[in-house]
C-alpha cells in the first residue's frame, strides 16, 4: 500500500460524511452522518466501558466503533426498524465493504478493517456484544434528546423499541436498565407511541 493508495481510500471513507441517518443530532437542528454517528460511538465506547457487562478491549472496541458503519458509504443507512436479518444485506453490505476498500486492497490494513466489520457483525465477542447495543442505544438516546424525532416520524412504539433493542441487555445492563427508564419518559410525554 502506498501513499496513493492510502489517500484514495481517505476521500472514499470521506464519503460518510454525505451519508445521513434517521435521527438528528442532540441539538436537534439536522441529521447526523455517519461519520458523526461512528465518531460519537468510539467515544461512547471509551465514556460507557466500564458499564460493559464483560471486560472489554476498550482500544479494539474503539477501531470497531469506527469501522463498524463504514460499508454505509455504498450501502446507505438503513432504518433500524424496517431492517430484516436477510442474506441480501449481508451480501450487499459485503460488496459495500470490498468497494470501500479497494484502494487499500490486499493490504495488512484492508484486511484488519475486514476482521474487525466482520467480528462486529457476528457479534460474539466481548467488544462486539458491548459495541452493538450502544450502538443501538445512541440512537434512541439521540430520540430521548430530541423529543421522540424519528420515533415520531415512523411511528415507532415503545414495545418495538424494546423488542428490537433487548440485546442492550447483553452489552450492558446499566445501560438497559436506563434505556427502559428513558423509552417509559418517552411514552409519558407522547414521544414514543
């Protein structure tokens, strides 16, 4: 891998800045990108590790925070909530990931951005267990911030929210017990159906 290379595959990742998700940013006055969303999510990783209910490689949590959403450059953003588990996003996000990374191709870097995708995917380890329910519980935190947006906007329930968020309690009970807390706020003031 040259410097070349390395550039190129600096103004493709560059791309998640243009990628924009459902939620807003806490201020509530745009969407935040995917680059803000994995930026914001290392840095849950290093605030909210000691809540993780396994010890965690806090600096392994944080390269996978940052790498986890990086097929979004091709793939997009996909509403948690009208996601299916299916082969076709796995293979679509798969050739996401090997476009993104084509300019760094076959290089030591290339292939630890792909182990460390795929570790979050399968989600059986320690660090991706903790990663992938903050993952989930920013974006709800983000709704809790901003008066319900995208709960609204969908018409999400709270039951829906705790069905397809209950692996929360795998990555952190402290942090389950409060997302419970804050989607029961959520309903009173009639953010969240």
């Amino acid at each position: 891998m040259n410097l070349e290379n390395s550039l190129q595959f600096l103004s493709e990742i560059d791309k998640l800045k243009d990628t924009y998700r459902q939620c807003l940013i806490m201020s509530g006055e745009r969407e935040e990108n995917t680059a803000e969303h994995s930026f914001s999510l290392a840095m849950a990783a290093m605030s909210l590790s000691s809540f993780s209910n396994e010890p965690i490689d806090v600096s392994k949590t944080i390269k996978m925070a940052l790498c986890h959403d990086i097929v979004e450059v091709y793939a997009g953003d996909k509403f948690h909530y009208h996601k299916e588990e299916s082969e076709n996003l796995d293979d679509e996000e798969a050739k996401a990931l090997s476009k993104v990374l084509e300019p760094i191709a076959g290089s030591k870097l290339a292939k630890e951005i792909t182990d460390i995708w795929n570790e979050f995917e399968s989600g059986d380890t320690p660090e991706s267990r903790f990663l992938r329910g903050i993952d989930r519980f920013l974006p709800m935190y983000h709704n809790y911030k901003t008066g319900g947006f995208s709960w609204k906007k969908h018409g999400i329930t709270k039951d829906q929210a705790l069905e397809k968020n209950s692996h929360i309690e795998l990555s952190s009970s402290e942090v389950w017990k409060f997302t419970k807390s804050m989607l029961d706020e959520s309903q009173e003031k009639g953010w969240i159906g």
